[in-house]
C-alpha cells in the first residue's frame, strides 16, 4: 500500500467513524471490521466478496449482517451503492453536491463526479427516496483492450 493510499484510507475511516458517532450509532465489531475492509477497496465491493475478504482475516458475519451494516452505511452517507453492479463504494465526498457514478462494465472501477443537483427531490404527488445516477461503459484502460 502506498502512502499516498493509505492517507487516504486512514481519512475516509475517519470520517466514517466520525459520521457513525454524529449519528448516534455505536462503533460495533462488525461495522469496524466491514469499515476496514471498504477502506482497503477503491473499488465496488458486492457484499460477498466482503465477507470473502473478512474471512480472509479471519472474521465471519452472516450475509445478512453485512447487508445490514452497509444499508446504515448507506443512510449516513459513508458509501455509495451501486446499482448496476451490485456493489458498495465508500464514499469520498461531502454530501452537500449531487454526483454521478461512472461505473466500467469492465474492471468494476467506479468514479463519482460532481454534477449540478436538479430539484428532483421535491416532487408534487411523490416521495422520492432515492436518486440512481450511474453511466456504465469503459474506462481508458479496458476500452484500449479491446
């Protein structure tokens, strides 16, 4: 690992665990350890390749905890869930700006981009609860393999 990486990991853990204390949610096992393992990752983890890369350090949570924690994950704003390949993401903006995600259908990689929020939010007659803004197709390096 890098420096440049893992001064990055060690501040998107921070503020993670700043996030789950600001919103009153304790500092569990399992939310350290998936955390962790999130932190480690620039890419979309799907939540079995989570707990694979868990129980390579020894540590063993049921699928449906691991959902559980990334879907607290998600509501705080630690990560990003993408849709079209199943995956989790942390996240590392603030969340005062909308982003979309590009997503490469080839390696996985996921980049979030700042983009201007619409006010998609406040909608007469609906309750939007969320917004999936992701483009799929392929990064410089997999377009050039093929």
């Amino acid at each position: 690992m890098t420096t440049k990486t893992k001064a990055k990991t060690e501040t998107f853990l921070e503020k993670a665990i700043k996030k789950l204390k600001d919103n009153d949610f304790k500092q569990t096992k399992s939310r350290i350890d998936i955390l962790n393992v999130l932190s480690e990752h620039d890419e979309a983890l799907s939540p079995y390749q989570i707990q694979d890369l868990l129980k390579e350090k020894g540590k063993s949570y049921s699928a449906i905890t691991i959902y559980r924690v990334l879907e607290t994950f998600m509501n705080i704003n630690i990560i990003h869930k993408v849709h079209s390949i199943n995956g989790y993401m942390k996240c590392g903006h603030e969340h005062d700006h909308a982003h979309t995600l590009l997503v490469c259908k080839g390696c996985h990689n996921v980049i979030a981009i700042e983009r201007e929020e619409k006010n998609t939010k406040k909608v007469k007659g609906f309750k939007v609860e969320q917004i999936v803004d992701e483009v799929v197709g392929l990064c410089d390096t997999c377009n050039e393999e093929d």
